[in-house]
C-alpha cells in the first residue's frame, strides 16, 4: 500500500493550491480526482468557462461599443453555439496544460478514480478502469467542491430543461430563455445571454437577491439589467416547470406563467461529499453536504482531515479556495505560514460586473458605527467618456470616528479588477484622506477613487493638524 504525507481529494482551487504548496515543502503528495482531466469545477463548468464565455459575448456583441455605434452594432451578426465553444475549449485546454506542468514541476502525484474512505487513515479509489487502489497517509484535504442541486420535480433532459453544468453544452443559442435563481450563477448567465439579445426571464422565489451586495448597489445593478431587457421576476415561487417539446413552460404560485425555449435551473449547489463514505472516519455533513471546518486552520472535526474550498460552504470563490488550501496545507504539514487577511473582495461578472470588499451599508448601520459615504459615477471620469461608458459607480464608507475606509461597492465595467485598490487600502487600515491626498493616473476608471474620496471628506469634519494656522499680521 502506497502511503503519502498529504492525500487531496480534489484538484480545484483549492486541492491545487495545497498540492502546490505541499510539493514546494518537498512532502510526498497525491492528488485524487474523479474526471480524466485535473482542474475541478473551477475549470471545467464553473469559474473559468462561465468568465470566459462571459468575455466572448461582449466581444462578439459588440458590448463595449454600442453606446457609441448603436444597439444594433455587432462585430458577428449571427453568433452561435459553437462561436462561444470556441474560446471556451482553448481557454480550458490551457488551463489543464497548465495545471499538469504546475504538478510535475513541484512532484505532485496524481490518479484519477473516485475516492471513498475504508478507514481514518486509508482510502480506495476506483477508476473508470475498474482497478480499484488502496492508499494511506498521515494528513487528508476534502477539497471536492459542489455540483448542482437537482430537485427531483424538475424535468431535466439536457435539452431545454438544463443545469448550470449541462449549460455549457448548448447546442444552440435560444431566442428565449427561464433562468430560475437569482444568486451569483444565475444572475451571472442571465446577464450575460440577455446581452445577446435573448429574451431573459430571471425568476427568483425571495423578495430580494445578492442579499450580501450593499442595497443601494443593487438598486443601481437592478436598474441596469432591466434596461438591457432582463425580466426579473422576485418574490415568484414556482409551482410547476413543464417540458412542453419545444418549449418550457412554468407556472408561478401566483397564477402567471411564462414560456421559453430554454430553461437554466441555477438555484443552489450541494458539496460533493455524498462518495466519500465519510461516516467511517466519524465525519458528518450538513443537510447540503458541507462540512464544518475550524475557519482558521481548516481542520474538521477530525484532526487528521482537512476540507476547504467550496465544500465548506461560504464564500465559496475560487479565490479564497486557493488560500484556503494553501494555509491547510501548511496547517497540515506542520509548516508556520501568514494567515489570511480579513478583507478580501467579492466579483460578481454579470454585466455588468459587480464587486465589493469590506462591510455595506446595511451591515454598519446594523453595528451602529457612525460613517459617511462618497460616491463616484463612471460617467463623472474622462475614462468613463472614451469608453462610452453611460453607467457605473463606485462607494465608499468611512468612519466618523477614526475616518478609515471600511467598505467599498462597486459596479461596471472593470469591477473587479478596480476593487483591489480598496482591498489593499482596507487590509492596511487607510483613511479617506488617501484617497485626497494621492495622485491617480489620468484619465483612469480608478481616478474614481480620488472622486468618491472627495465627495466623503468634503462632508466630514477636518482634523486639528490638517487645519491651516494663519498668523494676523498689520504693517503700521
């Protein structure tokens, strides 16, 4: 029986990154996973081909420019299916091509087969093969993610009633199309199909969606989405969902109904844990399949056994899942390493895109921190005027009291690129004077900052040491 010091369970974000990080400390590591090409969800259906797909429709569309040339501007007239398959396939085999160096430079082992639990310290995995191998280590990571929630009155057939990893299969790009749930997926490939021209039903059964998104930024986003023609639909519960043949047809608990070619069932995800037989290492999950984990050293309740990423449920980003994995690694290997600043950024790529880091509004006044707000529009920077931007905004929060910046919102183009300007500011305890006192490139989307900034100072009282001492003075 092989035995390793590290055996990961999973190779997305996060099994990737400890793997990684193992191999670099010169343990002897393995990585399991199910499918026949490492990379996860994150790479196969989830973060990397959803924001690649998102890139090719606003190239094709014709996105950027049509404040200037039109609605009705295009760089392809008739885009379809296999047009935004295209890039997707390049950008995945890269990614793998990737990942596979990544491994062999640093000594990673890999197998593919599914793995389940014959005991605390033991595995077996199974491959497609029928070969089934038994492995032991000392230290274990869960890193296998989710996969869709498919609830069983919903007729899915891979055709027009479809999941979000069926999604990317399309064989045909719909004139029409039902997506049910309004959170980060969902409103993500609304979005983003609404931009090329087809008709978006976006049916969400709360009142409210992206409840963690400061409102007022929702408010602008909601306006937004309306105005490119997605019919949002909250506070509908669904009754029933039919496979009409050629279409789909759905009917709300309100008595209405609405028709499409397609529909995309987005509402939630389930950790990928179900295979695992976890029950013979005293391991439980919750009604979702995720399990607990200590946010800090992410061990489960079993000190051997580590998870991360997105089976351990919020925030579930690839880009905490790599640190996650990381700082686990380290943890298990008895290896000190820095730990994990305390503000890290939210990206949402809808279109447009939204993201965010620190508290909103809702959530200072819920501490009752007293605070002011500067807010910036796109449209108010000459960068926003040549890229014919007619929408976006940036806001910031600051304290009263010790003036620090403690949240930022932002939504439109380039989003999540510009919000790490405010992680960093946020992680090293900035004040809003930064943001006067500094100097941005110009013209910039960022020089938004510098407008928001000013909008907040001009509001708040001056310090005592920033007042000018003027001396009277009298010539006789």
């Amino acid at each position: 029986m092989s035995h390793y010091d590290l055996i990961i369970i999973g190779s997305g974000p996060a099994g990737r990154a400890a793997a990684i990080q193992a191999g670099k400390l010169k343990r002897r590591v393995l990585v399991i996973d199910r499918k026949d090409r490492l990379g996860g969800v994150s790479v196969h259906t989830g973060t990397i081909p959803s924001k690649t797909l998102r890139e090719t429709v606003l190239n094709l569309s014709g996105w950027r420019e049509r404040s200037f040339y039109g609605r009705s501007y295009r760089v392809k007239d008739d885009i379809e299916a296999q047009d935004l398959k295209v890039r997707l396939h390049k950008t995945l085999d890269y990614e793998v091509d990737l990942l596979e160096h990544q491994f062999n430079r640093n000594h990673v082992d890999t197998l593919h087969g599914l793995a389940s639990f014959v005991g605390p310290n033991e595995i077996e995995v199974a491959t497609e093969a029928g070969e089934v191998t038994r492995l032991s280590a000392d230290r274990f990571l869960i890193a296998t993610g989710t996969k869709t929630y498919r609830p069983d009155d919903v007729p899915f057939n891979k055709r027009t009633i479809v999941d979000s990893d069926e999604f990317l299969e399309l064989a045909r790009i719909p004139r029409s199309l039902i997506v049910v749930g309004a959170g980060v997926i969902g409103v993500e490939y609304a979005t983003m199909f609404s931009t090329l021209d087809v008709r978006v039903t976006l049916i969400e059964p709360r009142e409210t969606f992206l409840d963690f998104i400061d409102n007022t930024l929702i408010q602008d986003f909601t306006h937004q989405i309306r105005e490119n023609g997605v019919d949002l639909r909250l506070g509908s519960a669904i009754q029933t969902i039919e496979d009409a043949g050629e279409h789909v047809e759905v009917t709300l608990e309100n008595g209405r109904h609405v028709r499409a070619e397609m529909l995309l069932f987005a509402a939630g995800r389930m950790g990928a844990t179900e295979k695992l037989n976890l029950k013979v290492t005293g391991l439980e999950t919750d009604h979702r399949g995720r399990l607990e984990v200590d946010r800090k050293t992410y061990q489960t309740t079993v000190p051997h056994i580590y998870a991360a990423g997105d089976v351990i449920g919020r925030p579930s980003l690839a880009s905490t899942s790599l640190q996650q994995g990381r700082i686990a690694a380290c943890h298990a290997l008895d290896t000190p390493t820095l730990p994990e600043s305390p503000w890290f950024p939210y990206g949402i790529y809808s279109v447009p895109e939204i993201s965010t880091c620190g508290m909103s509004e809702e959530e200072m006044c819920e501490r009752g921190i007293p605070y002011e707000v500067g807010v910036a529009r796109f449209r108010e920077t000459s960068r926003g005027h040549i890229m014919g931007l007619e929408h976006g905004m940036l806001k910031m929060l600051f304290s009263l009291k010790t003036r620090r910046v403690l949240g930022v919102q932002i939504v439109g183009e380039g989003a999540t690129e510009l919000i790490h300007i405010a992680q960093a500011v946020l992680n090293l305890k900035g004040t809003v004077d930064y943001f006067v006192q500094n100097t941005f490139n110009y013209p910039t989307l960022a020089e938004a900052y510098k407008i928001a900034g000013l909008d907040a100072f001009n509001r708040m009282p001056i310090p005592e040491e920033f007042k000018v001492k003027r001396s009277d003075s009298s010539s006789a």
